[in-house]
C-alpha cells in the first residue's frame, strides 16, 4: 500500500474519533504501517486507537509522544499470543462497554472510569438496565435502511419507504391530533392494567384494543417500535413490531474490532487471520449438546456410557452439559446425592481415555440445580460438588449460566432456563398461532439483543451483570438449552438451537460442525 493511501487512512481514522494528528506524528504512523500489508494494516491502525483513547490526553490535537507509546504499547500486545483456539468465558468476566451518543461509538466502563460490577447493585445500576438496552437498539435502528435519511440526489419517492423515529417527548408536546407516528419505546405498566410506552424522555398511555401486532413473544419490559396516532394524550397503536435486528457483520463493519464477546484476545476473534487459518483446519470440530443430564438415573447414565463409546473413536471438540443435573432437585440429600452423581461420571469417563485426552467437558448449571437462587447469571456449581470430578477429569470445566465459548472466529452462546414457555406465559397477546412458537422466541431474543426480555419480577437479573444476558453483537450460535421440544431455527445469520430435554424427551441431543456452521439431530435409541 502506498504512502499517500496509508496517510490518507491515518488522517480518516482519527478525524472519525474526534483526533487530529500534528505532522511529525503523522509522518511517524505512515513509516509504522508502510510496511505492514493492506489487510493487517487496519487492524494496527484500530488497536492504535484504542490505545489512544484510553491515554489521560489533554487535547484533541495528538502529538508524537502520544502515537509512539501506543505503537509500543501495540507491540507488546501482539508479542503476547493471548490467541485461545478454545475458550470457555464466564459470564462475570463478560467485558463491559457502554454507548455514547456524543461519540458513536462503545466506550469500555474502564475508560469511563465507571466502577467494576456489584452484585449488590444501586438504583442507578436498575435504571441503567433499560437505558443500556434502548441505547443499544435506538443506535441499531436509526442505521437501519428504513430509518436512515435520504441521501442528497436520491428519488424523491423513495422517501416513501423511509420512516422516522419520534421520541415519546414528541407525543407529549403535541396538542392536536398526530397521525402516523413510530415511536422507539419499552413496553411498561405504570398504572395496573393499563400499558404504556416509555422512553428516556417520558412515558405515554396506549390504546391496543385495534393493534395489529407482528411476529414475536411481546412482554412487559420488551423493547417495541409502535406505529399509529397521537389523540387526547393517548397513544392509539395501529401496529406492534420489534427493532429491526442486525447481523454481526455489519455491527462490527461499523464499530471496528472491539471485542464484546470476552476472552483474553484484546480484539475480536473475527478479525485473526490466524484463528481463521486454524478454523478451516478443524474440518472435524465437533461439538455436543445435551440438556437435563439427570446423573441421578442409571438409565441416563447408562445412555451416556453409549454416548461416550460411540464417540471414543473420534472424540469431539467438546460436550456441553446442561442442567439440572438431577431428577429430583430438592430434599436434604439433594448436595449429596448430585456430589456422588458426579464421581460416578468421573469413573465412567475414565473408562474413555481418548476421550478424556482430547475432548473439553463444559457443565453449565441449570435452574433447579444448587446455587444462590433463580437470579441470573447463575455462577458455577459450588465446588464442594465439582472437585473430585474435577480432580480426575482435568480437561472438565465448570461455567456459570449463561456462558459464553469461543471456538477459533466462532462465538456461541449457552443458555440453560425453561425461557420459552415463561414469555409464552407472560406476553401481553397471545402470539399468533400461523407462525411456530420457537419462530415467535427466536425473533424475539434476537431482535431484543437479549436473552431474558421479561420484567425483573418474573426473571429476576443481577442488575449490575445485565451485559453478560446480552447478545449483540449477535453471536454464531445461541443455545437456548430449555425442557421444550427441539428446534433449530436462523436469524440474522445467527444459528439458534434447543437440544431438548436429554432425560425428559428420549434421549435427544444436538451436535454442531464448526466447519459447516451446522446442526444435527441426534438421539440414543432406547
């Protein structure tokens, strides 16, 4: 790449960040960079950045003292491979980033200086939930092709498929009769019986009596955009709908290589090009799903025994366990019967060297199973239970729930709660019966770009750890590991899945190939 092309880049980069550079600092980055190739050269300049905007800086004008010590801060980061082919991420250890409207763009909480996370959260860190969430989907939709002005010189009637968003504030100043309105807004009860739309700037009563409401689960506390007209201080909505989602492409096309998902690469995995060559490698990468692995029944683990056989030969990259993890989950042995539960499994798998060798054994908790209440995310089944399985499977891991596990450029999420029927049973209209329900729960989650869109009352959430229940941008895979029927449905180039209840559904399970970014159906026969 040319000089002139480099500096050009360099100038672009940092006037979309608010920077200005003097000149022997530019000519210093365009030395930096001429050597570097066209592919790797934007990543350098996005890690650059980064680094700049976490500098103590007292002005906007960058000199060359600035640039040269985040070059060499940069350099140190590539020595360091933190480059995991497998990585299992906690939910506590999620990275937390926040929007700025002034700036375009997320801003990690370190460089806001905001404090780490408490589970005993403030008031602020309730209210933060619902900002943080309509933040994220206001900035989503307002780049959406329907929400985006018309560009100088276009056709005229194109204006016709454009729309615009109001605030509720609009509605709230309006004296006379408004019609055709779209308004961004979170579904509340402020009075008992009687919903209403509230946003940042206000909140206005609504009249769905002739609402036509679109695909999705609709439930208090979830995000929807209303269409219709604004008539004696009530909102009468013609149409329901959901934000338009985003694939993950073009969230990261705009907001560059930040890495929201976690793990210890300081960027996102999507853009290594080592990763990537490692990925189309592992043709063979397999992994395993199973749901409500009840170790508490010999018939359960006597499938699992023919699991393990059948797959010794060619073991998998991983099995995912979900809970819960025994048939009866209360009663004072409950500790005691799942601890020996689990030294069972450990023999068994011993049984299984290859197995033990070279697969990963990820456990991720489930709702009835033991731990700090029904309040996500979940931690991590306590070690009293884990230990001497741990101790003879090294290659066991245990996450908490949800986690999060990446594997080379592929992120996938693991979720284990009975989610679908809780917003079945809570949505303020019954969905329509034309469209499947898990259709209804898929475009629901992604849409929302969370996994638990419910009031607080009925799925409660740490209110400070509300980022690690969110999915945006949207992973590869979702596994939504619930007791309803198996599914496998595509959104937004995101795979989510269910693999059903293992113990409770004749021992199905599903299996996902990496390499071709697909799903089977699996099932030992009885």
């Amino acid at each position: 790449m040319s000089s002139f092309k480099i500096k050009t880049n360099v100038v672009t980069a940092f006037k979309m960040h608010g920077y200005s550079l003097k000149s022997d600092a530019l000519k210093y980055l365009v030395d930096v960079l001429l050597p570097v190739n066209e592919v790797l050269c934007e990543d350098w300049l996005d890690r650059i950045l980064e680094v700049v905007q976490k500098q103590p800086l007292k002005s906007a004008v960058i000199d060359k003292a600035t640039v040269e010590a985040a070059v060499q801060e940069c350099s140190h980061l590539r020595d360091d491979d933190s480059e995991q082919v497998l990585s299992v991420i906690d939910a506590f250890s999620v990275p937390r980033f926040t929007y700025s409207n002034d700036r375009k763009k997320f801003l990690s909480n370190e460089t806001l200086k905001l404090p780490p996370p408490n589970l005993h959260g403030s008031a602020k860190d309730k209210a933060d939930i619902f900002k943080d969430r309509y933040q994220i989907l206001y900035q989503r939709t307002s780049r959406h092709d329907l929400f985006t002005p018309l560009a100088l010189g276009a056709n005229p009637e194109e204006s016709s498929r454009k729309f615009q968003l109001k605030p509720v504030e609009y509605l709230l100043g309006c004296t006379a009769k408004v019609g055709d309105v779209l308004v961004l807004g979170m579904l509340t009860q402020i009075n008992e019986g009687r919903f209403s739309l509230e946003d940042p700037t206000g909140a206005v009563p609504l009249d769905l009596s002739k609402t036509n409401f679109h695909v999705g689960l609709f439930t208090e506390n979830c995000f929807v955009l209303a269409e219709g007209s604004y008539e004696d201080k009530v909102f009468q909505v013609n149409a329901l709908g959901f934000p338009p989602a985003e694939p993950s492409q073009t969230t990261r096309a705009y907001f560059g290589n930040i890495n929201f998902f976690g793990g210890e690469s300081k960027t996102s995995v999507k853009s290594s090009a080592r990763l990537k060559a490692l990925e189309e490698q592992a043709e063979d990468a397999i992994f395993v799903f199973l749901s409500d692995v009840w170790l508490d029944q010999a018939k359960v683990m006597e499938k699992l025994r023919i699991l393990f056989a059948g797959y010794s030969t060619l073991p998998p990259t991983a099995f995912v366990f979900c809970g819960n993890f025994t048939s009866a989950p209360y009663g004072p042995n409950h500790v005691k019967t799942l601890r020996e539960s689990m030294r069972e499994l450990a023999d068994m798998l011993l049984e299984f060297p290859a197995l033990v060798e070279s697969s990963r054994f990820v456990f991720v908790p489930g709702p009835l199973d033991p731990g700090p209440g029904k309040i996500l995310p979940r931690p991590a089944l306590p070690k009293v239970i884990t230990e001497e399985l741990q101790s003879k499977i090294p290659t066991a891991i245990f996450t908490s729930n949800p986690c999060r596990i990446q594997f080379c450029t592929q992120e996938i999420v693991v979720f284990r709660e009975d989610i679908i029927q809780k917003m079945s049973r809570n949505c303020v209209r019954f969905p329509n019966p034309e469209t499947s329900i898990t259709q209804h729960f898929v475009k629901t989650i992604v849409s929302q770009a969370h996994l638990v869109p419910l009031p607080l009352h009925v799925s409660p959430v740490y209110w400070a750890l509300d980022n690690a229940l969110r999915i945006y941008p949207l992973p590869d895979v979702i596994v939504c590991a619930d007791k309803f029927d198996p599914f496998t449905e595509t959104s937004a180039e995101c795979c989510i899945f269910n693999p059903g209840s293992f113990a409770g559904s004749g021992y199905l399970f599903k299996v996902y190939l990496p390499a071709t970014k697909t799903v089977e159906d699996s099932k030992i026969e009885t």
